[in-house]
C-alpha cells in the first residue's frame, strides 16, 4: 500500500506503533520494523547513562539488516519541563535517528537538527492552531491525536481533526491516533484523508511489553466505559484505567497544585515536580503485584480481547485492512 506516510518513512504498511512510556522496547521495535511498519519510543524510557545511545546502535544494526521496508522513531517531550531533552536530542542527532515525534511543545530545535541529515519530523497536534505552528517551522507530517487516545488525548473527534488537518495543510501527511485497534480503524482513517494511524493501547496487550501481566490483563478486560481522565500523573488530562486506585487518588489537581502550576515564579519547578512524580507512580504501577495502579490506556481497550505478539497484531490488522476495503467495494458494486 502507497500512502504519503509509507513514502515519507519508507515503510511498507502506513502504520506506526506509537511511542508509550514505560511500554514500549527494543524486542517490540524490532518486531515493528521486522513487519513493515514505524515503531517507536519515548526516549525517557531509556533514564540511565549510556542506556539511550545502546539501544539507538542496536536499532541501527536492526534496521540495517531488514529485508523490508520498515523503520523506527523516537518520541522526544519537548516541553521545557523535561529535564532530559537537550541531552537526549543530542545524542539523537549524534545517533542519526531516521524519524521524530515531537510532542507537548515546540518542536523547532528538532526539526532544524534532523533536517540536517533528512530526518523526518512527525508533530502531535490536537488543533489547527498548533499544527499551523508546527506547519511553520517546517514539520514533515502531523500526528492528530484525538479523542479517547491513550494518554494525553485531545479533545475533538478524529472524524473532524483528520480531514480539517488535510484540508488546511493538504501537502502535510495526516496520521490518525487514538482508539485505533483493527483494520476497519485504520480504513475509516484512510478514508477520512489520513496518511496513516497511530497505534498504541494495543500494543500494550502485546507478549513483547515490558509491562506485568496484570496490567495487559486489564487491557483485555476492560472497556471503554473503564477509561477516565487524570490529571494526578502529569499535571494535563492524562487516560488511564480507572482501577481503584485511581479512584482512591481522585482525578484533579488540588486548588494548591493549581496554584503552584499557574504561578510565574513555581510553575517550571512545580510541573517538573509533578512530572517526575508522575514517573515514578507509573514505573511502580507497570510491576507485577503493585496495587497502587495507574494504568494508562485508551478506549480502544474496548476492541482488544487477547495478548499477542507483536508480530501477529500486525499480521491482523493487515489482513482486517484487505477485508474492510473490500467490505467497501462490494457496498458500491
Ligand atoms: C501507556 C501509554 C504511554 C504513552 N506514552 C507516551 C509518551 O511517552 N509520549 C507520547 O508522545 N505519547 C505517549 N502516548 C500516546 C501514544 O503515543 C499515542 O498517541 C496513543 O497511544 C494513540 O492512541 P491509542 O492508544 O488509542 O492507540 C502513550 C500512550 C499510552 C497508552
């Protein structure tokens, strides 16, 4: 399949495995890349020295051995809140990642440091005005992350945010994020003028997830009723399971966390707080026999009822896109 996403990455099915903190590893890259797709991570996934530029290498080493057309991509936070974006950026760079996600800020410095080499710049948006900035500095596509996605969704449907994006800046490819979980998804995308999906939640429900196993057990029986917004991890509406736990803790910052996130002085230094605190309550949750569970995930849980290898998710969700394009042109016969 020819899409401006599979020409853009060189890849050859217009899919991206999304970048997911604390979920996403080099076995479930690897698997992505293997089976045509762009798979990616978050680069604080990799804290410690020297973690980030060992698995840029291994990555480079895979990529360089496949016999399809597939690669990988980082996902770099690029709000000043993270502490680690200079450094981790710059061993990117160093590193010559093939394709960037930007997300939660400007993505300036990234585009002009991966223009240098032919770096793609792929930007989460979740309106017009921040793509139309995005557009500006010269991004190389849009992830639209809409309405019911794992982790920090936005709020409009993508049956809007898709084609306004397509029809505003119609030579920027369009990818499509959020509940996308089978092949009819990823068709009603294709339709809508995206370039492409995103796809997350339902790779957490996969064998190769660093997570516990009760954490994808909980993917595969919950439903899209389960999934509330929080803003206990990071300070922004952030979709998680609402384990009891989550209930426990409640879903809003308080009026003095409010406060302190709005104030001249404390707000850096209170969001990076928050942010890291965050962190941790989310690496303590991803272990077995952890009962304080925050678990992030979005509604697409709805339409995930097993654990698999990446490879066969992948596998699927091709054969579901065949099927639901001919579904389609039988309609117009
Ligand atoms: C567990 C989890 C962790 C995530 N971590 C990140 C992250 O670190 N950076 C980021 O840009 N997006 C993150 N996301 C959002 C995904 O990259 C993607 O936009 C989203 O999963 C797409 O929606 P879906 O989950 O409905 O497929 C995360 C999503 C999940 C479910």
């Amino acid at each position: 399949m020819q899409t401006k996403l599979t020409q853009a990455l060189s890849i050859d099915f217009p899919m991206i495995m999304a970048p997911m903190f604390l979920v996403s590893n080099e076995a479930m890259l690897v698997e992505g890349m293997k089976n045509g797709i762009a798979a990616t991570f978050p680069t604080l996934n990799y804290r410690n020295e020297n973690e980030l530029e060992q698995i840029l290498d291994k990555l480079n080493v895979s990529k360089a051995g496949l016999t399809v057309r597939g690669t990988y991509g980082v996902n770099l936070i690029v709000q000043k809140t993270n502490p680690l974006y200079e450094k981790h950026l710059k061993i990117c760079v160093d590193k010559k990642v093939p394709f960037y996600i930007t997300s939660l800020g400007s993505p300036k410095e990234v585009i002009a440091q991966a223009h240098t080499y032919g770096a793609k710049v792929f930007c989460d948006v979740t309106n017009l005005e921040h793509a139309q900035k995005c557009a500006d500095l010269g991004c190389d596509g849009f992830i639209a992350v809409g309405q019911g996605a794992g982790g920090h969704a936005g709020p409009n449907p993508l049956q809007i945010i898709v084609p306004a994006l397509q029809k505003k800046f119609p030579n920027i490819p369009v990818i499509a994020a959020g509940g996308i979980a089978d092949g009819a998804g990823i068709v009603s995308m294709l339709v809508l003028g995206a370039a492409g999906v995103s796809v997350g939640t339902r790779f957490i429900a996969s064998t190769e997830a660093t997570v516990s196993q009760d954490y994808k057990n909980a993917i595969v029986s919950s439903k899209m009723t389960d999934i509330v917004l929080t803003e206990k991890i990071s300070g922004t509406p952030c979709t998680i399971i609402n384990t009891p736990f989550a209930k426990k803790i409640g879903y809003k910052q308080s009026w003095l966390e409010r406060l302190l996130s709005n104030n001249a002085r404390t707000k850096k230094y209170f969001k990076m707080w928050v942010q890291i605190s965050g962190m941790k309550k989310l690496e303590q949750s991803v272990k077995q026999g952890n009962y304080q569970t925050l678990w992030c995930a979005g509604q697409s849980v709805e339409l995930i009822n097993d654990i698999l290898p990446c490879k066969a998710i992948i596998d699927r969700m091709k054969k579901e896109t065949d099927e639901a394009f001919r579904q389609i042109a039988e309609l117009s016969k």
